[in-house]
C-alpha cells in the first residue's frame, strides 16, 4: 500500500498518533451523573428500535460487545473486545477526524472514536458524531469480519488517493456517507439497516424504513457523485443485497482509478 518513500514517512506519522492516543493510555474522563444517564436513555431508545431493522451483522455484533446499559464503557474495555474478534483496535480521538488521517487509521484497523457524549436535548439527533454514535453506530459491525475486510480496504484506497492527489478523495466520503454511515441492506426481501448515522439515532432509524426516504439500489458511480447534507436527516438512501456485493463493487471501482 506504501509505495513511495513519502507514503512510509506519513505511515510513520500516522503510528506515532494511534501511539500517542492509545486508548489505554489516556486518562478516562470524569463523567457526571447526567452523562451516564444521557449513555442510558440513548442505548435504550436504540435497543427497543434496533430489533427487525438493524441487519443481523449488526445485531449479532452488538450481543458480542454488550454495552453496559447503566453507565459510559470506557474505550479501552470496548477495544479489548473488538481487537479480540476481528484485530480492530479504537484510538481517542477529540472530534472528526481529517480525511487522509482518517483513512490511514482504517488501513491500519484502528477507527477514532471520541470520548464525549452528546447533550440531553440531543438525544433524536445529533450532527456531530459522539461516542455514543461512534461505539453504537460503528463498534457491533467491526467485530464482523466481512464488513471489516471491506473498511480496511477503504482505508487503503482512501491512503492510495492521497498520494496521488487523485481526484478520488472527493468521491470517497460521498461512499462512505452513503454506506458506512447511511447505508441500508437487503435481507430477506427486506430492507435492513448497516449504516452507523442510522442505528445511532432513533429518528433515523425509523425515518430511513419509512415512506419519506427515496431507497434506490446501489451503484457505485452514482453514489460516487451524489452529495449530502449533515445536518438534515437523511432522505435519499441506497441499498446494497450483501457485503460481498458491496466489497466487491468497491473493489472493482477502486481497480479503474489506480
């Protein structure tokens, strides 16, 4: 994936930051009273929404991490058990993380997560990813190695972009918005739901099944092109049938451009 002497230098970077954020190394923050119960009410509302609209990736992946339900898990505690499954580790991080950053840290199985939780009043929804988007949203999909096969080759690509300054590192946040965190699957003859800005909000969860939503098949090259709207809920969704149809497009699409 390295090829060029800069891309060694930048992989050296990039290990000295998951270094310096390791998760078990950073002091655990003081959480109040009033934060635990916000973690509380939030994986509640998801755990009576989730059942019959969550894929059963997810699903099974979110029995494996077992959420405590009373309080905020510490990050280390919650990447001993996804490193144990899949190799995946977490490293904190303070907020959204800069694209080629974030693309190094997939290619190196390492996802950023913050350590803070949303405000009451933002419990429906939230723009900002927190740690409870972050754990809830994406933390039950990397303990399934299918799904993480396809995220670390992301990443690569993403990585592969960034050396080249090739015009794909605009085209590829609009995949992963529209997959990773707003992506609905096919199960059954059912839609179902993989994307994390989705399972992470109870709006969006039963907004994305509704009548309201434009559910289109996924295609590659219109999602590449298809941009979006963070502070709105999501209206126009795209459906793969499988995470092999979804790594496998991806993977031809990434072929063409490098």
């Amino acid at each position: 994936m390295y090829t060029t002497e800069a891309g060694l230098i930048r992989q050296d970077m990039k290990m000295a930051l998951v270094h310096e954020r390791d998760i078990h190394r950073v002091a655990v923050p003081a959480y109040s009273d009033i934060e635990h119960q916000t973690w509380a009410t939030l994986l509640a509302n998801q755990q009576r929404v989730l059942p019959g609209r969550a894929c059963r990736e997810f699903l099974a992946g979110l029995e494996m991490v077992d959420f405590p339900r009373d309080h905020i898990p510490r990050l280390a505690d919650i990447s001993d058990r996804i490193e144990a499954t899949t190799g995946w580790r977490l490293v904190r991080v303070d907020g959204i993380v800069p694209d080629e950053e974030f693309f190094a840290l997939l290619a190196s199985r390492h996802f950023p997560s913050t350590d803070f939780i949303r405000k009451p009043e933002e419990l429906g929804y939230t723009p900002a990813p927190d740690m409870f988007h972050d754990l809830m949203g994406h933390v039950p999909l990397l303990t399934d190695r299918r799904f993480c096969a396809f995220f670390e080759r992301f990443g690569q690509v993403g990585v592969r972009a960034f050396e080249l300054d090739h015009p794909a590192k605009q085209w590829l946040p609009r995949i992963y918005w529209y997959t990773v965190e707003f992506g609905l699957i096919r199960e059954h003859g059912q839609h179902r739901i993989y994307g994390s800005g989705i399972l992470s909000s109870p709006d969006e969860v039963l907004f994305s099944l509704s009548d309201q939503t434009e559910k289109r098949s996924f295609d590659i090259e219109v999602v590449s092109a298809e941009t979006y709207d963070i502070w709105h809920m999501q209206q126009k969704l795209f459906v793969i049938d499988s995470f092999d149809q979804l790594e496998d497009e991806f993977a031809r699409w990434a072929d063409k451009l490098f």
